[in-house]
C-alpha cells in the first residue's frame, strides 16, 4: 500500500486520518459497501461526495484531459468535490481481480491521476490489489491500510471479515433487483424487476448503468414506461461462464467479463425482449466488447440491441428520443407475438 500526497510517499506513524472520503464514481456502485464497513470498523468516518451534478461534471471535465472518457471525467469532479472536507481519500488501484486478466488502465492509473488534478489534493489511501499476486500479498495491502488507523491486528482482521459480509448481503441483494443506493443502505427500495410485461437487459458498467445524472435516469424512464430491468448483476454468475467458454478467445480485461458474459447470457436463454447497451465514448475495452457481443448476438439470435454512447455532450432530448423508440418498437413487436399465439389457439 502507496499512501500518496504525504511527500515521500510512506506511511506516517504520527498521523491518523478521521474522515476519510470516497468519490460516488467508477467502482463505487460496485464496491462501496466493502470499503464502507471497513473504514467504519477502523474507526473512520466515511465522506461520501454525492450524487453527480452538473458542477461536478463540469469540475472533473475542466481538470481532465480530453481524450478520458466520461466516466473518469466524472471521477475527478467527484474527487475535487471532498477537498477540504476529508483528511485523506481512499482510491484502491485495482490492477486485476481475477486471475490472467486485468483492469481498465484507467484503474491502474486513477490516485495519480487524481493526486495531479490539483495541488491540494488530500492525501491518497491506495492499497494494491493485485490478484495474479499470492492472496497473502493482497492481505498485506489491506493490512496496511488498516495500520493507517489502529496498531491492533485483531481490528483489522475483524473490520475485513465485517467489509466482505457487507459485499456478499449487497451484492446479493442487486441479485435480486434492488436499486444500488436502497441496497447500500439495507433500505426497502423499488425493484428494477417487478412483472411487467416487457423485459429489457439495461447492460453497461456499473458507473455507466447507475449514475443517474450521466444517463439522465435511465433506469427510472424505463420503469416509467412499464418495463421490467434486468441487470448484469441479475444473471447467475455459472450463466455468464458458460457463455464466456463458448467465445474464440479469452476477454483481457476483467469487467468486460462480466459485462459479456451477462448480455449472451441474456441472448442465448432469450431472458428478455431487447438489450441496451451503454458505452462511454472514448473506452477501448468497451469499444471492443460491444463488437464482439453484437456479432455473437446475431449468431445466437437476434434479440433486438440499442447502444447509447454517451460523454459530456450527450443531449438528454436526443437520448430520451432513441428509447421511446426503441421501447415503442420492442412493445408493438411484443404485441404482434401475443396476437399471433392468440390466433393459433383460437384455430386450435
């Protein structure tokens, strides 16, 4: 573990932070809950930065560099969001979380990009994680971090095993549909999935599927048009790994994985009406995916897909526009089926 922003880089025996802060971007709405009861039960107190706004959108835009794509535009105005409210940031540089494959580069990059956005930054919690590593040494990272805030070896033990029953009831309950801010919170939120009639896989990262101010609130629209939500959350994991053995090659990088294996999934056991598919503008490995899974979605079968790439000049308009269409199409097409079967059981 890199403490960075301190000068030389090393940890400070003398200095404890007490407010830690963690941008509501990129792998937030997939890890935050494991942070959060970590941090807690070290005895820190958790800033979040909020939801996206359009002054923090336009903050992390004015500090990035143009070629970035949104979702780390985003990132940085979050960042820039908690200066003066927090002793440090914790921003873990995730270099791979599964075996013979990676993370985005912009992972692997993100504290030092964040620590040069700005001269004063707070200093920068960054544990390595880092699993084509022995685990012992994953534990190492996660150790020291816990050193930042208590000597005690049996608190950081018990503040990890109480972070990863948080990630397993959080990710269990976007298994079953929650919205990710009520499960955060253990609240009683709407479900994505409530027994519609129509069925649409809404298939992106998570920072790009469930920030509501970047996707001008995708999610709800969609409810509101009486549609049920299947996220890459909601697919059985053993699904995914089975469509992934099938492809000609192994996917590089580790949550275009998931994102793939979640929408042939969706194809192959034809588990919902039609698929969007949200992309950042500017993203390689999205880029790539996308191909890839729009080829093996024809060959499997031809579920109708919408892609929307979105960045900082998407126009809600244009993009609210293309899913009532899209959504008109899936529900006459859904209409035309159900009279057909109709007819055939009259004639029967």
């Amino acid at each position: 573990m890199i403490l960075t922003g301190t000068g030389d880089g090393k940890r400070k025996d003398c200095w404890r932070p007490r407010r830690v802060g963690v941008p509501s971007g990129l792998l937030y709405y997939k890890y935050f809950p494991l942070w959060k009861a970590f941090l807690e039960e070290l005895g820190a107190e958790v800033v979040e930065s909020g939801k996206t706004t359009r002054a923090i959108l336009s903050a992390g835009v004015s500090k990035a560099e143009n070629e970035s794509c949104l979702p780390v535009k985003v990132f940085y105005g979050h960042a820039l969001a908690l200066r003066g409210r927090v002793d440090a940031l914790f921003i873990p540089r995730l270099v791979s979380v599964e075996k013979k494959t990676h993370t985005c580069p912009k992972l692997l990059g993100l504290p030092d990009l964040v620590r040069a956005a700005a001269e004063d930054m707070p200093p920068i919690i960054c544990p390595t994680i880092d699993f084509h590593h022995s685990l012992w040494q994953n534990y190492r990272a996660v150790y020291r971090v816990g050193r930042l805030f208590t000597a005690n070896p049996i608190r950081i033990l018990r503040a990890g095993w109480r972070a990863w029953r948080h990630h397993r009831e959080y990710r269990r309950r976007l298994a079953e549909g929650w919205e990710p801010l009520a499960a955060m919170r253990g609240e009683q939120g709407d479900r994505l999935a409530e027994g519609r009639r129509l069925r649409v896989a809404v298939m992106g990262h998570h920072y790009n599927v469930f920030d509501t101010f970047t996707t001008m609130s995708l999610l709800d629209r969609l409810r509101g048009m009486g549609v049920d939500i299947i996220t890459q959350d909601m697919v059985p994991e053993r699904w995914r790994e089975e469509e992934l053995k099938r492809l000609p090659k192994q996917i590089y990088w580790n949550y275009e994985r998931e994102l793939a294996g979640s929408l042939l999934a969706c194809v192959s056991r034809r588990l919902v009406d039609g698929i969007i598919f949200v992309i950042s503008f500017a993203c390689g490995p999205d880029s790539m995916v996308h191909v890839l899974c729009d080829q093996e979605r024809k060959r499997l079968g031809r579920i109708p897909m919408l892609t929307l790439v979105i960045d900082e000049h998407t126009g809600e308009a244009g993009l609210i526009t293309r899913i009532e269409a899209f959504v008109d199409m899936l529900k006459r097409v859904h209409e035309g089926k159900a009279d057909r079967t109709e007819r055939e059981l009259v004639r029967a």
